[in-house]
C-alpha cells in the first residue's frame, strides 16, 4: 500500500475508542480516520470514508458488531474486518468468524499483538492471536447448541424450574429436561450451574 492504513474504530463506550485511537497514533502507517459508537453508524461511516480496515466491538446498542460485520460485508464484500472485544470465548469467536471478520483480538492483549493481527489482515491473511487459536482448538471439534438450547440455558440462568421454562418456551417440563440433559452432555457438565457457567465462559450466552 503507498500512505497510511486507514482506520475505522467501531465501540460504544468513549474512553476505549479514544485509548484504541491514541495507541495506533503512535504506530507508524496507521491512522484512523473515523470513530463509530454502534454497528449501524459503522456503517454509515464505512460508506463515507471507505477505510482500509474496521476494529469492531461485539456488543453494542442499536446493532451490535456481529450483525454490523454482516452488512458491511453484504455491500462491501472486500472490507477488512477485526473483532476487538472484551469476549474471549470460543463461540464468540466462531461467531465472529462465521460472520466475516478476518482477525479476533481481546482488548487486554498486548498492543503488539493487535498490531500483529492488523499487518496480518490488511496482508489477505487471517488474523488469529495464539491465545486465540488455542480457544478454538481446546473446543474442537465445534460442538454448538442448538438455538432452543441457548434460549433453554439462558433461563436457567435466569433461575426459572424445568417447569417454568416449559411454560416460557410453550413446550412440556419433559421435553426441558431433554433439552438440558443435551445441553449438560454438549458443554461437559454434570450440573445445571456448570452449566450456566460453562455457557456463559464460552460466550453461549451473556448474563444481564
């Protein structure tokens, strides 16, 4: 590339898009261009500026990252996408991955691992930090719950019976207790409370 690689910083919260922008001021041949606070102005200003490359936060009012890098992809198909978020799990980054982002970084790697991911991408090659690569291989193969599970979970979570749940989801206490007997066998738990914990590690699903 002949000038700066471009960037476009997509997150909700001020301090950390003002962090992320003065650690690449630093760096040479970086800049960023543009700031974005959710998905959907991500994608109004990637159609204004044209960056060379988006940082994106996963969760986010109005239209979280996930559903952000579907639609700039969706018009932009050769965009450069990076997930830059607090969420470690592995199907969080499956997720992201599926999605279209090309590179996965945590925010509290060190910045020459981000600077690592950034060269990676903007060079036509995956950008997968090992600490990363290392989630994805403690959980392979991928075994992902069903989204009847995840909802099932998810109010688990919440504390709700077997009972509660099935007149939640409009089905029979029996036909709970199927589901969680596959969701305890899925994530490798014996209880109902490892369950939730091992859900919510691995970025199933997000406690309120």
């Amino acid at each position: 590339m002949t000038g700066p690689i471009r960037i476009l910083t997509v997150d909700d919260h001020h301090l950390i898009r003002a962090g992320v922008s003065s650690f690449l001021a630093t760096e040479p041949g970086l800049e960023v261009i543009a700031e974005a606070t959710n998905g959907e102005e991500a994608l109004e200003k990637y159609r204004a500026v044209r960056p060379d490359l988006v940082l994106m936060d996963l969760s986010m009012p109005v239209m979280d990252g996930l559903a952000a890098t579907r639609a700039i992809l969706a018009e932009f198909p050769d965009a450069r996408i990076v997930v830059l978020t607090t969420y470690a799990g592995d199907e969080d980054i499956h997720r992201a991955l599926d999605a279209g982002a090309m590179g996965y970084v945590v925010k509290d790697m060190l910045a020459t691992e981000v600077l690592k991911v950034i060269r990676s991408v903007m060079a036509g090659r995956r950008g997968i930090p090992p600490t990363i690569a290392a989630t994805l291989a403690e959980h392979t193969p991928r075994i992902a719950l069903t989204p009847r599970e995840v909802e099932v979970v998810a109010l688990i979570a919440e504390g709700l019976t077997n009972a509660e749940i099935g007149a939640r989801i409009g089905r029979t206490e029996e036909t709970v207790k199927v589901h969680v007997k596959n969701i305890l066998q899925k994530l490798g738990v014996k209880d109902r409370t490892e369950a939730v914990t091992q859900a919510v590690r691995r970025g199933f699903v997000r406690l309120r």
